[in-house]
C-alpha cells in the first residue's frame, strides 16, 4: 500500500488523488500534423485503458486537455487568450525560465474535485527533442489521466521499454485502471484510497 499511496502522497505531505469527471477533449499546438496524430493515438489509448470517455467537444470549454508545444517559455505569452486560461500567465513564463523547466502541467477542477481541465507546457530543448514522439506522447497521457503527486514519477519513469517501444509500467496502468473504477471516488484526500487502490490492483495481477 504505501508504494501506491506515494504515487498521490504530495511533497508537502498531503494525501490527492483526482481523476477527470467529464469526456477528455485534447488539442494539441505547436507541432506538425505527424505529431499530432501520435499525441491523439496516446490519449486515446490511456483514455481507453482508464475506461474513460472522450468527446469532440466540451460544452464549457471547447477543448479540456491543451497542450502547447514552444522553444523558449516566452513564446506562451504570445498565445492569444492564453491568459485568459492560465491566470498570472507571465509570472509563470518567468518562474519557468528561471527554472529551465521543459516541462509543466497545471489542472482546474469542477467543484466536486473532479479534473475538469489540464494544461501541459512543453518547451522542446535537447532533453525533450532526444524523446522519440510517441514516448513523449504516452508519457504526457498518462501524467493527465490523473492529478499524480507532484514526486510520482521522480525516480523512475510511468514508462518501460518492451521490444524498443514505450509502454506504460504494468504497476502504473494497474493503479490507473483501479483509481476509475466506478466504485471509487472521483477525489480523494485520505491515504486509506491507496488501500483500495491496492486491493484492485492486486485482483489485476
């Protein structure tokens, strides 16, 4: 249990785990059609391995997962609307170039706890370029198929390498199938979650 209970127990201490509420509806900026459709075919598959729904549209938002690909993090602040989006848009820009982040996700939620919007940032320098395409992809969808903890994923990858391809750890599926189980809350706060996470993923394996 308390393997699992790492992957939503934050840096601060405090037990979350959240899944989405409502169809996920990604668009992607920033990369060339090729990409595009790699990305897609990632979040569909972590969708269906959720036994998650996706839709062409979302009523209050048009589209619920965005992810904007850049070269330099100033470039978000030429996004038209984005900060409309993204509160304090420019003072992120700055805390991410500071940084020398390559990456950054930010999540809204519906009043009940439930992701309703993700955000993924991703500024291509030679870390992220090295990454083949469909292993960032994968890599992304899974990381917004849930609100992990902000250390989840520190040590050792959500991913592994089966005959030269990504594929998602069968521990990290397990947890993501067990965490939207009808039976099993959108939001959690309390540790004991991990228990019934643990209880499903052990009838999984």
């Amino acid at each position: 249990m308390n393997d699992l209970a790492g992957y939503f127990t934050r840096s601060d201490g405090t037990y979350l785990c959240a899944r989405w509420g409502r169809p996920i509806v990604p668009v992607v900026f920033g990369v060339d059609d090729a990409t595009l459709s790699v990305f897609k075919g990632a979040i569909e598959a972590i969708v269906a391995l959720a036994g998650h729904k996706m839709a062409e549209t979302d009523g209050e938002l048009g589209a619920n997962l965005m992810v904007f690909f850049c070269r330099d993090w100033h470039e978000l602040s030429d996004v038209p609307h984005l900060d409309r989006l993204v509160p304090e848009l420019d003072a992120l820009v700055a805390r991410l170039q500071a940084a020398q982040a390559n990456q950054y996700r930010i999540f809204r939620f519906d009043p009940d706890g439930a992701v309703k919007a993700a955000f993924v940032f991703l500024r291509m320098d030679q870390h992220l370029e090295a990454v083949p395409a469909d292993t960032l992809a994968l890599s992304q969808a899974v990381q917004t198929i849930l609100l992990w903890s902000d250390t989840a994923f520190m040590d050792a990858s959500p991913l592994a390498i089966l005959d030269g391809a990504a594929v998602v750890r069968p521990v990290v599926a397990q947890v993501i199938r067990a965490a939207y189980d009808p039976v099993m809350p959108v939001v959690a706060h309390d540790p004991a979650h991990a228990l019934r996470l643990a209880a499903r993923v052990g009838k999984m394996q």
